[in-house]
C-alpha cells in the first residue's frame, strides 16, 4: 500500500496564516469609538466601520510584522 499524499505541499502550510488568526487579532483590539483603519466614527461596540477596513487592517498588519 503507497502513502496517501497530502493536498498541502510542504512549507506551504507554514507561509499561509490561518483565516481564523486575523479575526482573533480584531477581536484583540479594544473598540475606542473610531474605525482602527480609517478613524471614522463609531459606536462604542464596533472595530472597523466595514469589511473592507477589516481587511486593510489585516493587510497591513501582515506586512508591518
């Protein structure tokens, strides 16, 4: 019987951050009434004003480590 071979190549696994991570991060911040991207006003629950600001934020976040 041959092993059965993963579909995750080796070293691919390690590059590749879980989606799962990013959204730990946010959730990390404390909310402060302004989107954490763009500073636009918010209530007192929320982190970023929209998904798009979430995901710059993580975009960035990536790329400043």
């Amino acid at each position: 019987m041959e092993p059965i071979q993963e579909s995750v190549p080796d070293g691919a696994a390690a590059t590749t951050p879980p989606a799962s991570s990013a959204v730990r991060t946010r959730q990390a911040l404390p909310p402060k009434g302004s989107c954490w991207y763009c500073e636009r006003p918010l209530d007192s629950v929320r982190r970023f004003c929209g998904k798009e600001c979430a995901d710059a934020f993580d975009e960035e976040k990536e790329f400043t480590r």
